[in-house]
C-alpha cells in the first residue's frame, strides 16, 4: 500500500535517480521534511522553555543561567507553584469536559454524513466512508492541536512571570514568543502531515488522475471536522473566559476598587483559565480549521489540474504551506537573536517586523514553489461556464501573493485602529473624560469604521486573483493569506501568555515593576491578538467564497452542467429570499454569543459578591482567608457547555435544512449573505473590543497628575466599562463569526451531492 506507493512515485519522477532523491525532490518529499522539520523546531523552543525554572526571585541573567538561591525567595516560589497549578487544573477539567461534549457530537455527526453522502452520491459507500473518516481525522487533528496550545501556553506563562523578573526586556519576551513558537510549528506541521497523509491513503483506493475529484471531495470533510471543533472551542472558550473576566472586573474593580488579578477577587483564577481555552485552544483550532478548509477548497477547484499535469501539480496548494513553514522558521530567528526585544518600545517593532519579514520572503519561495511543482502552462476548468483557462506558474505565483500581501496590508490597518501608540486609540482613551456613554460612541464608530480599508483590499483581492485565474485564484489567496500561518499564531498565542503571566504576577504579589513589564508585553499582545484575528477574519472571507466557488463547481458537476451554468442568478427570487435571510445569521449568532456571556458574568458578579459578604475579611489589605476559587470555575465550565450548542446548532444545521427543504438555489443565497454580513461584523466587533482594551491600558499607563489622571481615577472606571463590553466584543462573537462564515460554507460543500439528490437540487418543497 503506503510505502510501495511512494516508492512508484519516486520511481515516476526519474528512473535514473536514486529513489530517495528523488522523493525529496517531489511535492510529497517537501510536505513531509517541513512537517518534521515544523514538529521538531516546535520541540527545540519547548526545551528551551523549560529550562526556565519556576523560582522567584532576581537570578543571574543569561537565558538558562541557574538563579542564584540566596534571591530565591521560598514563599513566593510555593504561590507561584501554586497559582500555575490551580490554573492548569482548571483549564485541563475545562477542556476535557468540552472535548467530551465534542467526541459525542463529533462521532454522531459523522454517522450522519456517512449516511447521507453515501445516499446523496447514489449509494457510493467509498466516498461517504472517505469522507466520514477525513472529518474524524480533521476534528481529531483540531482537538489535539487546541489541547496542545493550551499545555504549551499553561506551562510557559509561569515562566514568562519568572522571566520578567530578571533586568531587561529581552528574556522575557523571547519566552513568550517562544510559547507562540511551539504552538504556531507543532499546529502547521501536525494539520499538513495529517492533511497529506489522508490523501496518499485515499490515493490507494483512487490511484488513477480521472479519479482524484472523487478524492478532493472526499478530503472536505477534514475542514469540515477542523471547523465543527474550532466551534465549539471559540463559542465554548470564548463564553468561559469572558465570563470570569467581566465578572471579575465588575466585582473587583467598578464595586470594590482592587486590582485586576488581585488574589482577593474569587473569579481571577477563572480568569486566567479563561485565557488559555479561550485564546489559545479556541484560536488555534479556528487557524488550523482555516488551513484545512482554505487547501480542500483549493484541490476541489483544482482537481482537473491533476488530469493534465499530475499528482504534483494537484497538490501545489499544500507546497505552498509546506514552503512558509521554513520561511517563517528563518525570519523567527530576527526576534529572538538578531533584532532582540531591549527596551518597551522594541516590543510592538519586534511582532510587527515578524509578520513583514514572512510576507516579503513569502514571494520568492512561492515563486520557487511554483516553477519547481506547476508545469509551463497547465489547463483549468472555469467554474462558470464550459471554459478552460490556460494558466502559468507566474499566475499562481501572482495570486498568493495578492492573498499574503493583502493580509499584512489588512494586519497593519488592524493594529493602526487597536495600538494606542496611534491616534483613533488615543481619541477613545480621551472621550472617557466625560464618561462612560462617549466612550461606548468612539468605540463603537471605531470599529465600524476600522472595516472600511480591509474590506476595501478584500474586495481587491478577490478581484485580482479572479480575473487571473479564476476561482482557483481566490482559493490560492486564501492560502496566501495563511501562508506565514506559523508566525501569525506565534505572535498571535503571545499575548494571551503575556496577559497571563501579568495575572500570575499580581496573584504572586511580586514586585510592581514585574508588573509592568507583563503589561506593556500584553498590550503589544493585544494589538498582535487584534492583527491575528484580522488575520483570521480576512482569510475566512477568502476561504468562504472559495468554498462557495468550490460548492457551485460540484453541484454543476454532478448535475450534469445543467445546474449553475451561468453561474448563480442573484434575481432568482429564491436565492434573494435567501440572500437576506443569510445576511441575518450573523447578527442572531452574535446576539446568542453576548447574551450568554451576559448571562454567565452575571451569575460570576452574584457569585463574587456572595462570597464577599460571607467572607467580609477578604478585602482586608493582608487578608486571613482564601476566597473559593473552584466555585468561579464551576460557573464558567457549566455556562460555556452549556451555551456553546445552540449557537454552534444553528450554525451546523441552518445550511444542512436549507439545502434540504430549499434546494441548492436557496443555499447558495444563503451562504453569500452570510459571508457579506459576517465580514462586517467581525471586523467591526473585533477592533471595536482591541480598540477599548487598549485605550483603558493608555488610561493606566498615565500619571495621576496627568490629564487623564490614571489608575482608579473616573476616566479610568469609564475606560474599564468599555473594555467590559469589549469583552465579549473582541473575544466571544467577533471571532467566532469569521468560523460562521466557513463552517456553512464548508458544510454545503460537504453535502452538495445530498442536497442535489432530492429532487434534482430543488429541495423536499421543490421551490427553484
């Protein structure tokens, strides 16, 4: 089977070569090197990681440099030990009941699409099985990615804490970036192997090039998998942490005055939990469901490329993610050794020079990608019409580009609205002067405002890579936009880990100047957290409409060129009906989302307050009892699983019962409505809650005698407001909704044979 199929393979390539040159010399043979190459480098930073041991304490500097004992303070040590376990227990119990939640959904789902692939394709059980397994795999891949990033991130920001405490900025930092590393290679390398290995399995079953389409369809169900979890761990994790974190700021701060993170606040523990399943897990399988979902759409609209010029060229999509897997190895190198982290303001410099470094080295080596992997010229099916498209490497090359290019452009306009080293943060963080309400205007308008240019460039992109090459075009931006996916989650994971070792600082009681350090770490991580879900939001834009394109290509194909010929007819009243019914899922998404953040913080601020009125001692200065901090837990665990379904359902299920009541017309409306609307919404919502976030941090940077008077001044309770309804803003529904968009997409793409079986793509009420 496995392995006598990529010895035919090499053997293919050349006949004179030794085979092994000339598997390394083939697609398969660099998707394999840099999957390793990505697993073991994920290895290397956590080993360095963890020479990093947990003591208080000034140490000697050098970055493994053992501390010196008599600075170790023992007390401190014992809290921090204790405050690290408290909040991994608590993230693993959180993950393993939210993981339950999923296997059982996960495994009756693919029953279900077992089923009806298998009916819809006319009882073809090899493809509805395929496909079944490959959504397993995807879902599987996606869980183990989440649960990874949160070990990683759970063990590194303790560290962090320790790190700060030594002179200088730049250890630090490296640490945290480190953490980012971990998560960033180990996800790329593990959902690439996965990816690809399910496709040479598949490739047994289908050996012949006419074949591979039926492959291609098959492989959607990995995105599909990728994107159910990344579901349910945005949703679920996203309601945790902003629960705990609303209500632990309500209670601690507007009522009683402490300190965010002050170890006298029940629900912090909660909070810094909530960090860790919400922004670390919930955000790296959203990346990875991008991946997965952006390279399937890319080998079903490309599939007739492995027709005319071969298994190679067919997979260029995951080359292209193979290539930026070292490109971004070698430009991590410029933050950690080159152009180290010395002072405060090298921070944002150090993140952004990451992202621009990777875009700019991206256009050689796809280029290389491209001539090594894609033939001279090669034919592509057009997806409307019975056209072929005549297509070069340089077109490819073109379109990746548009996608990675946009995507920095699209990165930096983000971190222009969020960073309060510019104006529009700045204007936020003086509205507070007169209250809370202008501060709520400016927010609001900022992010409304802030998706006028990314939307501009999406649109461009989109254009561009169209007119080039087609609907294959835009599928390879999409896989442009994640092709430095590596640094976009090592820059993007920082920030939580930053913001918690902030936390562990506080709840440690270590010296302010710790503090400090973490918290200008965490507001560059704010901005880079704001630019990665820019990131996010933007390639799902890409990834959705490729998916479309990629859904009207098979229900053309399987409807025998009849349906979809011109393309989809916008003034069918059907697929207008629908167009404004799709247009209104996102708004009903983010509204479940908030409610139930609303919902959980105020049972968290109930909570709180019970335990401060029977435990009147805790808000002594030195206090003698420990608040309870497993109840604040309970609460988050319970609201999360709890409200992580209905939404998660109506996403799942409204395209699967549109498409059959309503037929394929119906569904297509319905995901071009949603695509539009959500765009906006995420946008707006995500910068919005960044923009808040970081114009209360500029407020606490201030001095008391400054104009904006500072810490637990009025202007800072104003401020504290609107990052409390930026909350859920920023870190609940803004970014769930970019998996909004991609999961329906995928989810009618998975099913389009279904929906075109029932009465020939009109639906059970044979409307079209």
């Amino acid at each position: 089977g496995f392995s006598s199929f990529i010895v035919k393979e090499a053997t293919e390539a050349s006949e004179d070569q030794p085979v092994i040159m000339s598997f390394l010399a083939s697609a398969s043979g660099l998707i394999y090197i840099a999957g390793i190459v990505a697993l073991l480098w994920a290895l290397s930073q956590f080993f360095i990681i963890s020479k990093i041991p947990v003591q208080s304490g000034g140490g000697a500097s050098g970055e493994s440099a053992g501390l010196i004992s008599s600075g170790d303070d023992e007390a401190t040590t014992k809290r921090l030990n204790e405050i690290y376990e408290a909040i991994y227990e608590g993230a693993e119990s959180f993950l393993a009941a939210e993981y339950q939640v999923c296997f059982w959904f996960v495994l009756c789902f693919s029953v279900l699409i077992f089923v009806l692939v298998s009916w819809g394709t006319g009882w073809d059980l090899f493809r509805g099985l395929f496909t079944a397994v490959s959504f397993l795999l995807g879902a599987f891949t996606s869980m183990a990615s989440g649960y990874l990033g949160m070990k990683v991130a759970v063990y590194s920001n303790v560290r962090t804490t320790v790190s700060a405490q030594k002179p200088g900025w730049t250890e630090c930092f490296n640490t945290a970036f480190r953490a980012g590393a971990v998560m960033g290679f180990a996800l790329c390398g593990l959902g690439m192997l996965m990816l690809y290995s399910t496709m040479l399995l598949f490739r047994v079953h289908y050996p012949h090039a006419k074949e591979w389409i039926l492959l291609t369809e098959s492989i959607t169900g990995y995105g599909l998998g990728g994107s159910v979890i990344a579901m349910f761990g945005r949703v679920g994790g996203g309601i945790y942490t902003k629960a705990a974190d609303v209500g632990a700021d309500l209670v601690g701060k507007v009522v009683h005055g402490i300190p965010e993170d002050d170890p006298r606040n029940p629900a912090t523990i909660a909070d810094n939990v909530g960090d860790n399943v919400g922004d670390v897990a919930g955000m790296g399988s959203d990346l990875f469901g991008s991946f997965a979902e952006s390279t399937c759409a890319a080998l079903v609209i490309g599939s007739s490329i492995g027709v005319s010029s071969g298994w190679d060229a067919m997979v260029f999509p995951i080359a292209v993610s193979a290539v930026g897997i070292f490109v971004c190895l070698i430009c991590s190198f410029i933050a950690t050794h080159i152009k180290t982290v010395k002072a405060e303001r090298d921070v944002e410099m150090a993140l952004k020079v990451q992202l621009i470094s990777t875009t700019i080295l991206m256009v050689p080596a796809v280029y290389t990608a491209a001539t090594t992997f894609l033939p001279d010229s090669f034919i592509l099916k057009t997806v409307i019409g019975e056209k072929s498209l005549t297509l070069t490497p340089v077109l490819a090359t073109f379109a990746v580009c548009m996608g990675a290019i946009g995507g920095l452009i699209i990165g930096l306009v983000t971190e222009y609205y969020t960073s309060h080293s510019y104006q529009p943060v700045r204007e936020v963080a003086n509205s507070c002067k007169t209250g809370a309400a202008t501060n709520m205007i400016y927010g609001i308008a900022l992010g409304f405002k802030s998706a006028i240019i990314p939307v501009l460039v999406l649109a461009l992109v989109i254009y561009l890579s169209f007119a080039f090459a087609d609907m294959y075009g835009v599928a390879l931006a999409a896989i442009g936009f994640l092709s430095n996916l590596a640094t976009g989650l090592t820059i993007d994971v920082y920030g939580p880990v930053c913001d918690n070792a902030g936390g562990i600082a506080e709840m440690a009681e270590l010296h302010p100047s710790v503090r400090e350090k973490t918290d200008a770490l965490d507001a560059a991580g704010n901005t880079t957290a704001a630019i990665g879900k820019g990131f996010a939001i933007g390639s799902a834009a890409l990834v959705s409409l490729a998916l479309f394109g990629a859904f009207v290509t098979r229900i053309h194909h399987s409807s025998g060129n009849v349906l979809f010929s011109q393309g989809v007819n916008m003034l069918e009243p059907l697929t207008f009906a629908f167009l404004i019914v799709g247009g209104m899922i996102p708004f009903a998404f983010a509204a479940m989302t908030m409610k139930s953040v609303g919902e959980a913080a105020m049972a968290m601020v109930l909570e709180v307050q019970r335990q401060f009125d029977e435990k009147p001692h805790l808000l002594d200065e030195n206090p003698t009892e420990r608040p309870d901090y497993d109840a604040c837990i309970q609460i988050s665990t319970k609201a999360s699983l709890r409200e992580m379904i209905p939404p998660g359902a109506m996403v799942i299920f409204t395209p699967l019962l549109t498409g059959i009541l309503f037929g394929v017309t119906a569904v297509s409306g319905l995901l071009v409505g949603a695509l539009i609307a959500s765009v906006q919404l995420a946008i707006s919502m995500s910068n919005s809650g960044g923009a808040w976030d970081n114009a209360k941090k500029y407020i606490e940077k201030q001095s008391p005698d400054s104009e904006l008077k500072g810490k637990g001044s009025d202007i800072h309770k104003a401020a504290v407001v609107g990052d409390t309804v930026g909350d859920p803003f920023k870190d609940t529904s803004g970014p769930a909704l970019n998996i909004v968009m991609k999961l329906m997409a995928v989810l009618s793409l998975v099913f389009a044979d279904t929906f075109y079986a029932i009465n020939e793509g009109r639906g059970l009420f044979k409307t079209a």
